[in-house]
C-alpha cells in the first residue's frame, strides 16, 4: 500500500529544532515532504504574501535525520502551505502538521499563530491538519518527551479523519518524564494585559517593544490552559468558521431594514 503524504510545515523556520523533532516522527509514519518559512515567522497569523515576490527552493537542512525532500519559502507559513498545495506537491497529502512551535499556542494565542495558521490553511483546502505546541520557548526545549503524543495523535488522525471544517491545536506541557496522558478540550477563556516598551535607539529616535501578561479568565477544569497546568496535552478541535451562530437571532431583532 502507498504510504500517507505527510506535508510538515511550521513558523519557526526551517532550522527549528522543533520542526526537525516533528519530521523525525512523522517520517515513522509515511513519506514526508517539508514546506517551511526560510526565517522565523512567529505571530504571523495567517498573513499571506499577496504584494511582493515569493521565493522558493528545495534544500538540505540534515543529511542523516531531514526529509527527502525539504523547500524553504520566503512567505508565511500559510504562504508555504499554499505553494506546497498548488506548485510543489504532486498529489493531495493526506495529512499536513505543523509545528512544533516554540511556545504556547493555547488560549486566545491561538489567534496570533503562525503555526495554527498553516494547519488552518490546509484545513480550508480539505486536508487533515493538526498544529503542535510544547509549552517551552527555548529554542534549545526538549521535544522528546512530547514525541510519543505527538506520533498517536496523528496516527489516530490518519486511521479516523478528523471532522470536516477542523483543526487540530494540540498543545503540549514542558516536562522531562512526559505528559500525564491527552485531554480532549476547550480553548479556554483568556487575553493579553499588553504594554508598550519605549525605548530610544542610538540615532535618538523612539521606538517601542511589545511585551504583556497573559490573564486566564477561565476557572474551568475542562480547558486547554487547564490540561497543561496538571500535565496532560491538551487537543482543542478548532473551526474556521468564525460566524458567531448563537448571535445571529439578536441581531435580527435589530432595526436594520427601516427606514
């Protein structure tokens, strides 16, 4: 039987010990093909290149332990799932996962995620996409011990499907022994207390640097922040339909036809 087409993408860059650790796995469980931004794109969202060139090539990252065959782009990380899909690939894969970030991509930062945004991107075209997180900015983390979850959630995905109109945004705790087990759950309520860091560069012009709390304002035990905080991976099914369906009857009570 023809192994499943695995495309690997991510927003770290191609170079990331992360995606590195996530195509070792995958490479256990079909043909893996890499599309992935040629620098870091984090925080992204799901930006595409619409207004400038776009660059592609295919490249050598790791002898011994890379893909066969590995691009990097130039764009976004929904650029180089959207060039993997319409210019590189020669048949429809049959599951596209991105990641492993560096850091957190549960809560509200689901958001701002590059790497989401490339599982969502493949999710609008029809394909079984899932994003990885582990919970651990470093760019030396650990991956191993996520490994193993990461290795059944997408062999469960690939055996199962995953619902029409979904993601997967898998999250994952920093530990050295390895997660507790995976929880099925809900993205939990929270934001960013944001501030802005002014600062003046040499030349005497005055410049700003984001920085910010994250408030959790969700007591639920059925959460994503929840599941992370006791050890256990969090798996929030997500949907790119972003209508606000229970809204929809109070806003047809609204005058908007009279004139």
């Amino acid at each position: 039987m023809e192994k499943p087409l695995i495309l690997v993408t991510n927003d770290d860059g191609i170079t990331a010990p992360g995606l590195r650790a996530l195509i070792r796995t995958m490479k256990e469980l079909g043909d893996v093909v890499v599309v992935a931004p040629d620098s870091p794109q984090s925080g992204m969202g799901h930006a595409i290149t619409v207004d400038s060139t776009l660059f592609s090539k295919q490249v050598i990252v790791d002898h011994k332990e890379g893909a066969p065959s590995e691009y990097s782009c130039s764009g976004t990380p929904a650029d180089c799932v959207k060039l993997a899909l319409r210019v590189i690939l020669d048949r429809t894969p049959d599951i596209c996962v991105s990641g492993i970030n560096h850091g957190s991509n549960s809560s509200i930062n689901v958001i701002y995620s590059g790497t989401m945004s490339a599982a969502i991107e493949a999710g609008i075209e029809g394909i079984p996409a899932i994003g990885f997180s582990l919970c651990d900015y470093s760019w030396n983390a650990n991956f191993e011990p996520a490994l193993d979850s990461v290795k059944k959630i997408v062999e469960e995905a690939l055996d199962n499907g995953i619902p029409k109109g979904t993601v997967l945004n898998v999250n994952i705790p920093k530990t050295e022994k390895g997660p507790k087990g995976i929880k099925i759950c809900r993205q939990a309520r929270g934001n960013w207390k944001e501030k802005f860091d002014k600062r003046t560069s040499p030349s005497g012009k005055d410049y700003y640097w984001l920085t910010g709390e994250f408030e959790l304002l969700d007591k639920g035990e059925d959460t994503d922040e929840w599941a992370l905080a006791q050890g256990y991976v969090s798996v929030v099914p997500t949907q790119f339909d972003l209508t606000a369906h229970h809204a929809i009857q109070q806003i047809n009570n609204w005058n908007l036809n009279e004139k």
